[in-house]
C-alpha cells in the first residue's frame, strides 16, 4: 500500500493503518530502535510508543514523506529512553561507540553552545551546506548511527572514505557552530 | 549527558532524511586524464587496483608505472581487451605512492581491502617559463603563488585524519624523472585562498619546477604563477 493511502487510513482511524505501517517501515523503525537502546525489552516498548505516537500524531500531522515522518519519531522517543535510562544509569553513554567525535562535540561547552543559537534552523542550514554524498554519510552515521563499516558497505565506498567524509564534515559543523555563535 | 550531539541530529528535516533513504551509491571512476597519480598515504595494505582498456590496442605499448617514495618501481602492463587487477603491497613506510598512466587507461580503484588507505588523484603540473626552463644564476629568486578555490567541486575523496601528510599541494623542483620537494602546502580551512613560498637556486643552472595538486575540494587550483624576483 501507498504511503498516501496509509496516512488516509490514519485520517479515517482506521486501526489498519499501524498493521500497514508496521508491515511496511517495522523493520526499519526497528533498526534505529536497536541501535540507540539495543534489542532488549526497552527497544520492544519504544516500538510500542513509535506507532503510538503515529496514531496520535496523524492527524493533525499530514507527513509528505510517512516514511522519514515515522523514522524522525522512532529516533526521537529513542533517545528520550535512552536519556531516561542514562539519568537512572542503566545504560551505557551511546557516545562510546563513537569515538570519533572530537570532545568539542561531546563536552559541556557544546551543550551550551546549542542552548544559545536556534539550533535545528541553524543545523538544517549546515546540512544544506554539504555536497549530497557528505551529507548522507554525515547522516547515517549521527542520524541513523549507522557503523563506518556498514556505510562503506551500503554506499559501496570505502571506509577510508567514509571516515574522511565524516571528519570534513564535523570540522566544518564545529566551525560553523562557532560561527553562529559568536553571531 | 554526552549525546548531545547525537540528539540534536534529530533535528534534521524530513526531507534529508528521505534523501538518505532513497540514495544510492555510486562507483568511484577515474578516467581520461593524462596523468594521473594516486597517492596513497601512510597506508598499509593491500591496494587493488583494475585497470581497464578505453582505447585502441596499439595505445598499451606503454605500461602504468608506480613509484613509491623509497624509490622502488614496477610496472604494470594492463591487458588490451580485458580488465586487469594489480594486487599492490603498499609498504609501512611509503607516504605516498604514485600510480601514473595515460589517458588510455581507466583505473578503478578498489581499496576496500585496506582499512587506512586515504588516497587523493593527484595531478603534476610542470611549471616551464616560454623557453621550457627556468635559467637561474646562483642566489636568484623565485616566487611562486598559487590561487586555490577553497569551495571547488572535485573528487570527493580526500585524506583521512591522521594520514593528511604530503597528500595536499607541493612545490617542487623537476630533476629529470625526479620530484624534489620545496614546500607542501596543507591548505585548510583558515587558508585565504592564496599559497606563496620563494625558492633560491643554489647554483646557476636551468630550473624545472612543478606543483603536484590533487583534485580535493579544498586544494582545487584556480591559477599559478612564477616569477624571478631577484
């Protein structure tokens, strides 16, 4: 089924819209799940709260794209859990597994720096900023947070690249950043 | 909280999600350049690299070469109607290694099999004044001043971290086949744009010089001149 034809069954609270939705974006919706939370009971039960959300959300919300609509929520109760969890310390800080950040991203400061800019205009606008490729990458990685081995492997790149890709662009967001700030 | 980063990436629109989820990739494919050399830096592993015929048989007269920094070289003669594979054992301690061909080759690169390779298509430009060479008397000047476009679309393959070493802009001297070093430049974002160094002859002569410029976004080359001064 369609993307439109789901949301329209949204639209008309018809309950066949989360069994479609699920049947078409579940194994998707799962991967980020996994690997923000791991594939334990909270990932189960973040998965509830996705489609939950879906059903609360549309309407009024009419995605254009239900897919990328449905992964935003999917990352976003992720990582509510996964804040929750790391308040109670019952989890391992997700940051670990990426070592490559450079501790200006990983700090107190840059909390601070995102708390004094508009942070998602001004991060879309960096995102623009990127040549497509740079971008996709940047955002497997950090958005979907995808391994180097995985993206060398989807994109048929070498992991060389994928790590030189993703170093330009985070010295360019540092820079930015820094930029806009001081603005 | 150290995620903050991570979860201020949720913030990216919909639409960009929906660019990666729909994105496919493509081969990487160098082709048609009259020279072409592939630096390969602080590698160690095994390169793969295929060479294929895009042109007429008679143009395989003349093998690829490459060169590694400690000076060891072999040769490669590709097959004239089929794709060959070079297997090519980068030593620990080459900086960078140079692969050169004519236009009649294709070379597609496959470094997969390497977990640190950063490689750059590199391009030499010799630098001749109307006569072909430099005359210098001892203690004569130089100046060299390269333009680069910081934003220039290229190849987007650039060196990794930690491996950005001798991979970028050089000037040098041309001894016959040889590439003597003068000045590497490492461009980066704070560079204005503009790159100049000066180089006294040490002894009277004719002078060959040449800047060895890769196809990055970053050291894209807009113009070079070079002028006696002294």
């Amino acid at each position: 089924m369609d993307d439109e034809k789901i949301v329209g069954l949204y639209f008309a609270r018809d309950e066949l819209a989360l069994s479609e939705t699920e049947e078409k974006y579940g194994h998707l919706l799962k991967s980020i799940v996994t690997k923000a939370l791991g594939s334990g009971a909270d990932a189960d039960e973040c998965m509830s709260d996705i489609y939950l959300s879906l059903w609360s959300s549309i309407p009024p919300a009419r995605p254009e794209s239900l897919r990328a609509y449905a992964c935003a929520i999917a990352r976003n109760l992720s990582f509510k859990k996964l804040s929750y969890n790391l308040a109670k310390k019952r989890s391992a800080d997700l940051s670990v597994s990426f070592d490559e950040l450079e501790a200006s991203l990983t700090n107190d400061a840059f909390a601070e720096s995102i708390k004094k800019i508009e942070f998602r205009e001004f991060f879309n606008r960096f995102l623009q900023s990127l040549r497509k490729e740079s971008r996709v990458v940047f955002l497997k990685r950090y958005y979907f947070l995808d391994s180097i081995p995985e993206i060398a492997a989807d994109l048929n790149i070498t992991e060389g690249k994928v790590k030189s890709l993703l170093f330009r662009a985070r010295k360019k967001f540092i820079h930015e950043i820094k930029k806009e700030e001081k603005a | 909280m150290k995620n903050d980063f991570l979860e201020q990436v949720g913030t990216a629109d919909e639409k960009y999600i929906e660019e990666v989820l729909e994105y496919r990739s493509k081969k990487i494919t160098v082709s048609k350049k009259k020279l072409i050399a592939i630096a390969l830096a602080a590698a160690l592993g095994i390169c793969a690299l295929s060479i294929q015929s895009i042109a007429a048989p008679e143009a395989f007269e003349d093998p690829a070469v490459l060169t590694d920094e400690p000076g060891r070289i072999s040769t490669f003669t590709p097959s004239k109607h089929e794709t060959s594979y070079l297997k090519y054992d980068v030593p620990y301690d080459s900086r960078y290694t140079r692969i050169e061909m004519d236009e009649n080759y294709q070379a597609v690169l496959d470094i997969d099999s390497a977990e640190n390779f950063a490689f750059n298509y590199l391009e030499v430009i010799r630098l001749n004044d109307d006569e072909g060479k430099f005359s210098l008397e001892r203690g004569d000047t130089v100046n060299v001043r390269i333009e680069i476009d910081l934003e220039a679309e290229g190849l987007d393959d650039g060196p990794v971290e930690g491996a950005r070493e001798g991979v970028h802009l050089t000037f040098g001297r041309a001894v016959g086949d040889h590439l003597i070093e003068i000045e590497n430049f490492q461009p980066d974002d704070d560079t204005d744009g503009v790159l100049e160094c000066t180089y006294t002859a040490p002894t009277t002569g004719e002078y060959e010089f040449y800047i060895q410029s890769g196809e990055i976004p970053w050291v894209h080359v807009k113009s070079i001149s070079i002028e006696k001064i002294s």
